[in-house]
C-alpha cells in the first residue's frame, strides 16, 4: 500500500432513525440550495430499494454523503470522491471533519431535530481503492498510524483502540477507530 491513498469513507453510526428515510431527501435537497456544507452539492438520490445499500445519497463534487447500511448497521458514511494531491493522512482527517460536519448539520436540522443521534465514541475508516490498498492485514498495518493520526487531528478526543474489521477480502480494508 503506497502512501497515495486519497479516496476513502469514514462512517459514523446511529441507531435505526424513527423517521423513514425518505424524510432525510427534503433535508439533503435543503442542504444544496441553501450551500449548508462545504463543497459543491450536485444531487440527491434515493437507493432505498436497494437492501443493504447506500440509502439516500448526498452527491457532492468532492465528497459524496449518504445514509448507508451496507454493513448492516445504520450511519453516516461519507466518501472522498476526488484527488486533491493530499497524503493518506491528510485525506483520512479531511473526510472524517467532512463526516462531522455533515453529522453535526444532520442532528440539528429544523425538520428531523432529535429524530436521529450519530455515535462519536466509534468511526470506520475505509480504504476507497482496492487496487492500492486490499483488505489484508498488510494493508491494515500500514494504515494503522496514519488512522492513528488522522483522527487524532479530526477528533478533539485521543484514539483509544483501532482494530481491523474482518469480512470477506473483495471488501474494502477497514478499520474501526474507538475515540476515548
């Protein structure tokens, strides 16, 4: 794994939301009129049908957010989708302050308030690029300090255990970040 790694996810989890999902597409169309994140918002999309899937999705240029279950657990996952020329690390840190960011928004939105609380205490880090970084424990390895790092710089709480999520090896490498 070289140390160009720049398209990754970070995700944060919340408990099954007690609004459907379709409540969340006003929210995200809300969120490109009125320019409520960084970036620049493109479209929403509506993968409810898909089990498993991505859920409804934010499409930005640079990242994409989306309300996701593909690992059989509700959150946030937030995609880096462009190349900015940055390090792994810088890319890691970079997406995950977009992920709370959007988190923050999310929470606090007028229409869905106390409808949905993401977890801080616990985020995934994946590895958007199977070619450069496989999911095998070299991989794992080799981003192990640059997660360190990367959320040490995102989060105002110190790292307290990072662990490799185990799955199928056509995955994308991932690991879980436990924030103390």
């Amino acid at each position: 794994m070289t140390n160009a790694l720049e398209r990754v996810c970070a995700k944060l989890y919340a408990p099954e939301p007690a609004i459907p999902d379709s409540a969340f597409v006003p929210v995200f169309h809300d969120w490109i009129r009125r320019r409520v994140i960084g970036g620049v918002l493109l479209d929403v999309a509506d993968y409810t049908h898909v089990p498993g899937g991505p859920g409804v999705v934010l499409v930005g240029h640079e990242f994409t957010y989306s309300l996701d279950r593909s690992d059989g657990r509700f959150g946030l996952l937030v995609q880096r989708r462009r190349s900015t020329g940055a390090d792994t690390e810088s890319s890691i840190a970079a997406t995950v302050r977009a992920l709370i960011e959007a988190a923050d928004k999310l929470e606090a939105h007028r229409t869905i308030r106390g409808a949905i609380k993401f977890d801080r205490a616990e985020v995934r880090i994946e590895a958007n690029d199977r070619l450069r970084a496989p999911n095998n424990l070299d991989t794992f390895e080799a981003l192990r300090r640059m997660v360190e790092r990367a959320a040490s710089r995102a989060f105002s709480t110190a790292v307290a255990r990072l662990d490799l999520v185990e799955g199928d090896f056509r995955d994308r490498a991932a690991i879980s970040v436990s924030l103390g």
